[in-house]
C-alpha cells in the first residue's frame, strides 16, 4: 500500500465509525482524538478494524504510535508494504 492508501484506508475506517467526522481541516500532525472528538472505545474500533482487515495485531504500548494521521501511515506503512 502507498501512503496515501493508507491515509484514505485510516479516514475511511474513521468515517464507518463516526459519519459525522470532518476531515476538511484534519491536521495530519495533530491528534486525531482531540480534532475528531474520538473516545477512547472509537479509538479501540480503530485498532480492531485494522486487525480484522489486514490482520495487523497492534501491542498497546505502540497505540502513541497512532495518534496523528502521519504517524499511522509512518506506523502503518512497513506492516502494510505487501497489503
């Protein structure tokens, strides 16, 4: 998967779990939660949906590693090269 694969696959999870999420002003830099208003049981859908999709299995101590868009698609890219 590209980069922005992985950007738009991050955003299209986000979107099945919060229809209302604005991306217009999304900060790749800046933390989902606080700009999207995601709890911590969305942000876990997040990581179930990773697994259940690409079979990633995701430690909870690398969940910082997800806390802004560019830090998923750099965490995310080498787990998913082959996707």
């Amino acid at each position: 998967m590209t980069r922005d694969e992985i950007k738009d696959m991050i955003l299209e999870i986000i979107e099945d779990i919060d229809e209302e999420a604005e991306f217009d002003q999304l900060d790749p830099d800046a933390p989902l939660r606080d700009q999207l208003d995601l709890d911590s049981m969305d942000f876990l859908d997040i990581v179930m949906e990773l697994r259940k999709r690409y079979k990633l299995q995701i430690p909870e101590e690398e969940y910082p590693q997800l806390a802004t868009l560019t830090s998923c698609v750099n965490y995310l890219e080498p787990r998913l090269k082959d996707a």
